[in-house]
C-alpha cells in the first residue's frame, strides 16, 4: 500500500476571524496552528502532503508554511477554485464566497492516489489522533470502510460565539448518522443548539462531534462527484451566493445510501481553534504551555 497522504483543508476565507487564520502566528516562535499539525503528522509517520487552497494565496502559504516545512515532508498544493464545477453550470457573477468543504476535497481528484486524511487548518486537534489514523490509513482501512475521530462536544466550544459541529449519531462503533449544526454554543454553562437564533435546544456535552478528522480512499471521489452535482441541481437557483455543500453532509448521504461505513474512534483531547478573533489569546497560551511541557520543542523545524 501507498504512504498514506495528509490533506488539509485551508482554503476557507475566515470571515468570522476576520482574516487569512490559516496561517495567522500563534506560537512563540512564529508558528501558525498548522504548524502543529504538520508537525504532530510528520510524527505519527505521515510523509506527503496536500494543501488545499486558494490560489491567490500560494505566495503567502508558500512563504509562511512552505519553504519550512519542505525540507520535512512532501509538498502538493491543490486549489479550490470556483469555477471547477460541472460545465452544465454557470457560477453566479457576484459570488465569492467558496462551495464548501465538499467541492475543496474535490479540488483533489486527480492528485490523491493512497488512503488520506483530511483535517481543518485551523484547529488543533492533539498529537494522539494523528497516530490513530496513521495506524488505521495503513492498516485497516477500506474503499467500503472510512474513519473519522470525534471529539466530545464540550472540549470542542468557544467562549466568544456560535460555532458548527457535525452532531454524530454513533451506533456499535460506526458512524449511522451525522447533522451540520450551523450554531451551538454555551448557554448557562450548557451547549445549546439552534436553527433561527431564537430557539436553543440543549445537547449532551458529552455527545460526540465531527470535527472534520476523517480517513478515506480515493475512491471517496465517486460518490462525492454525484453528491456535489445534485447540490448544485437543488440550490444553485435559490441561493446562488452563498450556497455550500459541506463534508459531513456528504458523508451523512453516503451511509444512508449504503456505500460506505465510517468507523467512529474518539479522542478525548481538548480543541483549540480560533473561529474568533477573541480565541486567539487563549491558544497562544495554550500551546505555550504545551512547549513548556516538551510536548514540542521551541523550534519545531530545526533541522538539527
């Protein structure tokens, strides 16, 4: 079997934070999060690496990420552009806004050839879920079974706003159903969920969450190419500017279809993301803290 490929959604365009977060430093040492997480993946045994973004962004990435990292792993870029859609369709003339995270893994197609995992560039996911599926991608991994590794709702939540999670329904292990839910927050100490900002519904915090921490196959892209198509059938009309098709969505289709299962492994680690700019001093503390513990060392691409 192929080494397996690290892919990593970085095209999104942060309007919450208000800016390129992907590669915004939050480290001592000039790291962004995806920093870490190349780092922690590099670790687990990962050896290639696909960057999906934007390609008006290239120079920043490459300037900001690239040249650091290449010494350490392989280096791809894809680029979610959004004229990539089925010729029978025409993209609105004042969108801007990018398709989603279904569309971004398309951007992939012709370049991922081994099982690969797909991560956020920015959330901090902890150094034991890169191992776990380093070890499923090379081991039991399956074009009929995929991976995903929740995380408890409660380590997953902001102080400063709403955010989205992928609510999962687990059953022996397997993922049997998974729900966007586009606002979740604490209220009262207690994570609620709504679908008008009026409403607020309350959640289990100990429930398990999609944090967008999947395994899959190429073949991935089969289904994921009608699943798409249909999208832009139902809402390309009816919300041309902001429509967007997103991975646990995709996934939730697929199983109920029956063309794949997804095995559910849970880590316990605590998030750190920045969905607002008010996250960013409580990272910037957090992974202080983690180097002071040598989880990581000062410099992590010293080549020495």
């Amino acid at each position: 079997m192929k080494e397996p490929i690290l892919v990593i959604l970085a095209a999104g365009m942060g309007s919450r934070y208000g800016g390129l977060k992907q590669i915004d430093v939050v480290g001592d040492n000039g790291e962004s999060i995806i920093d870490f997480s190349i780092y922690d993946a590099i670790e687990a045994g990962f050896k290639r690496l696909v960057l999906i973004i934007r390609r008006e962004h290239e120079e920043a990435f490459q300037k900001a990420l690239g040249n650091k990292i290449s010494p350490f792993i392989e280096v791809e870029y894809a680029y979610q552009d959004m004229r990539d859609i089925p010729r029978q369709f025409k993209v609105p003339q004042d969108r801007v806004k990018p398709w989603g995270t279904t569309h971004a893994l398309l951007s992939c197609r012709n370049i991922l050839d081994a099982p690969f995992m797909v991560i956020n560039a920015d959330d901090y996911y902890g150094k034991e879920a890169y191992k776990t599926m380093y070890r499923y991608l090379t081991e039991e991994i399956t074009d009929k079974e995929y991976c995903m590794i929740a995380y408890i709702l409660n380590n997953t939540l902001t102080d400063y706003g709403s955010v989205t999670r992928g609510d999962c329904q687990v059953e022996n292990g397997y993922l049997k159903d998974i729900v966007e839910r586009h606002k979740i927050k604490r209220i009262d100490g207690v994570p609620c969920y709504s679908e008008d900002d009026v409403n607020w519904y309350p959640l289990d915090p100990d429930k398990l969450v999609s944090m967008n921490f999947w395994g899959f196959t190429p073949k991935i892209m089969d289904y994921l190419k009608p699943i798409f198509e249909r999208f832009l059938e139902e809402n390309l009309e009816e919300n041309p500017l902001k429509c967007e098709h997103v991975i646990p969505t995709a996934i939730g289709e697929m199983i109920q279809n029956g063309d794949v299962n997804v095995k559910v492994l849970t880590s316990s680690d605590q998030w750190y993301g920045i969905t607002y700019r008010e996250d960013k001093a409580h990272l910037v503390d957090a992974l202080a803290k983690l180097k002071a513990q040598n989880l990581y060392p000062h410099n992590l691409w010293d080549k020495d």
